[in-house]
C-alpha cells in the first residue's frame, strides 16, 4: 500500500470514528494571497508560491478546503460586494489550473466598529462553514498568518497553524495559548497538517484494534 493510499485509508477511519468529514480553513489575504493592503481590483489578487501546491496536498488527502477572510473594505466603500465575488473567482480559477480546489469562500464584510460576530477572531464563520460542510471542528485545522487567524480557529476548537507569509508577522509569544504550528509557507502549514492528521487517525485505528482484542 502506498503512503497516499494509507493515508486516505487513515483519513476514512478518522471520519469514521466521527461521523463527520475534516476541514481546512484558511485566510486569503498574507495566506493564500499577497496582501496588498485591501485587495480592491481583480488585477491587484497575486497568488503566494507554493499555495497551489498546498492546497492540492490537502484535496489529494481528503480534506474539504474553505477560505475564511475579514473584507471590511466592503463596510469601508473600498470595493463591492460584486468586485469581491469576481476577486475570488479569479483566485479560484487560478487554483484550479493547479488542480487545486477550494470548496466554499466565507467573507466578514462589516468594519470593525460595527460589533459583528463574524469577524475574525471571532469563529461565528467557522461554525458556519463546519455546519454547512458537515465538518467536525475538533478534527479540522484554522491556517493564517496573523494572531486574529488563530485566535479565530481555537475559538471554534480547531487546531492552528501560524503562516509566515503575512506583510508584518504579529508577535504571538505573549498570547496565552500559541499555534499548535508554524510554517513558512502554506505548502509547510500543508505538509505538517496531513502528518499531524494522519497521527491521530492512526492512533484511532490502534485504539479500535485494542478494543476489539479486549473483547475475543
């Protein structure tokens, strides 16, 4: 059996145990994307290196794949809620010519003042992307390059991943619970998921195996 095909095997076992599929969820813009300081044109959307490749990694071993991002330059008059749509059709089709998938696009368009649930770091569209994609939290992974990314993600009971892709890394050392890893790139963040995952299934897999010779 080779190692993708263990893997997958492991990922049906874990999801088996749970009832419910794993997830992904990543900011776009110091993640997936350059940031530019409010992406407001499609032109100004520039794919980071390595994210396709990342992002495939995560389809080929089973994982349903989300974006969670903060527009508030929507609220703030910097673009439309159509220019943000063809933004993101744009980044998904350029994923896609890597073979690339992301399954659903979650966007907070209020400013910050407006004291909505949805914006990160609060999980409001996380627990709605999982209610939506049939997701266990507790199996699934919040990948983003600044401090609200994975205060986001713990929130929602996810484990997290610091990227360091973002324009001006935020200092985390002094937050009270710190990401479970970091990466330099999203293919990293990628790479160390699917072992991390793929751990714990197999710990499921031995723990059902011990069970079951208990009973003979």
């Amino acid at each position: 059996m080779n190692t993708l095909v263990l893997y997958l095997a492991l990922g049906a076992a874990f999801e088996m145990n749970s009832g419910l599929g794993r997830a992904v969820f990543l900011d776009r813009d110091g993640t997936i994307a350059r940031d530019v300081n409010y992406c407001r044109r499609v032109e100004d959307l520039e794919i980071l290196p390595t994210v396709p490749q990342g992002i495939r990694l995560l389809n080929d071993h089973g994982f349903k794949v989300a974006v969670i991002t903060n527009q508030s330059g929507i609220a703030r008059g910097y673009f439309s809620e159509e220019t943000l749509a063809l933004i993101h059709q744009k980044m998904k089709d350029e994923l896609a010519e890597n073979d690339a998938r992301v399954g659903a696009i979650y966007s907070c368009p209020h400013h910050p003042d407006e004291g909505c649930l949805c914006r990160k770091p609060l999980p409001a569209l996380l627990l709605q992307a999982a209610d939506e994609m049939g997701v266990d939290l507790q199996l699934s992974y919040m990948v983003g390059d600044a401090a609200k990314d994975v205060q986001a993600g713990q929130a929602a009971g996810c484990k997290t991943v610091l990227v360091t892709t973002g324009p001006e890394q935020e200092n985390i050392e002094g937050e009270a619970r710190p990401p479970d890893h970091v990466a330099d790139s999203l293919y990293e963040a990628a790479e160390w998921i699917v072992k991390d995952a793929n751990l714990g299934a197999a710990q499921i897999v031995e723990d059902d195996s011990v069970r079951s010779g208990d009973d003979c």
